[in-house]
C-alpha cells in the first residue's frame, strides 16, 4: 500500500523526472510506465502532446472551434482542485485555482505547467487514481476523466491553453 514515502516519490516523478520512478519497481502504477513529457511542434501551433498528433481529435491538426478556458475550467474544478487546491494534499506539487496558476512557469524551465498537463492527461496519468489505493488519501477517491472532459480539457491544452472567452469563469 503506498505511503507518504510513495506520494513524495510520485510527486517527484510528476515533476519531470527528478526521481527515475518509471525504473524502480518500487513505483509502478496502473495503466504502465510513467508517460514521457509534452511534445512541442511550433509547426503545428505548439502543443501537441506526447504522441506528436496535433490537436484534439480532429483532422488537420487542431479542434473545429476553440474551445473556451472556462469550458476546460469546468473540469479542472471537477477533477483536479481536489488535490490541486489551496493549500494542495494527495502529492499535488501546485494549485490549479485560475488561468494564471496553468500558465505558471514549470519550475525553471521554458515550460508553463499547462504545457506539462497535456502529457499527463493524454496518457492518463492525471487524475492518479493509484492514489485510490493509499490508506492516507484525502478527499475521497479520485475519479478519471470521462471522455467527453478529457477531449474538452486535451482540446483546449492543444489549442495552447490560451484565454479565450476569458478567464472569469462563473463558479
């Protein structure tokens, strides 16, 4: 059963690797091996996942309509401020509580955090639902994306994460 030993050790591996944790057995986790990082293909608009494919699904490279921050807001409230809140629990290493919170830069990187999401989220990494399986998780069990809330949240992620429709979403 994991402990605060293995949460510590999750959350490293979350952010970007400091520990191997896709090497030590120690550290497996459902669905395989931790997923690699963000592709970024300026050719393409930018984000493109960790696959290379542009966009959310659609052919030629990108979504048919922009997909509003506060459509993707929805549910990064649902799915993610359960651990990404303020102050974080579960591991989370940052809050995700506004636009400005997923476009903070990536620790001392060129990245911005939501560039790191879209690798975590297109392998379904995030939500950690391995955390279901440790006796000191908080907030009760953690839920995966529906399809319909990965495609919305991997659609505006790829478009570049950027504020369209503003960023005052309504509670």
């Amino acid at each position: 059963m994991p402990n605060k030993a293995y949460l510590v050790a999750v959350g490293l591996a979350l952010l970007g690797g400091f520990a191997c944790a896709s090497e030590d057995p120690k550290l497996e986790r459902r669905g395989g091996p931790l997923p690699p990082g963000p592709v970024i293909d300026e050719a393409v608009g930018g984000h493109v996942g960790s696959d290379g494919a542009g966009g959310a699904g659609t052919e030629g490279g990108g979504p048919a309509t922009a997909i509003a921050f506060c459509e993707a807001f929805q549910v990064i409230r649902a799915k993610c401020q359960r651990c990404h809140n303020d102050p974080t629990v579960n591991g989370a290493p940052v809050p995700f509580l506004s636009y400005e919170d997923t476009q903070a830069q990536y620790y001392m990187t060129d990245l911005k955090w939501s560039d790191v999401m879209v690798g975590m989220v297109e392998n379904d990494f995030m939500p950690f639902v391995a955390l279901n399986d440790s006796p000191d998780l908080v907030g009760g069990t953690v839920e995966p994306l529906t399809a319909d809330e990965k495609a919305t949240l991997l659609g505006w992620l790829k478009q570049g994460a950027l504020p369209e429709g503003g960023t005052d979403c309504p509670e």
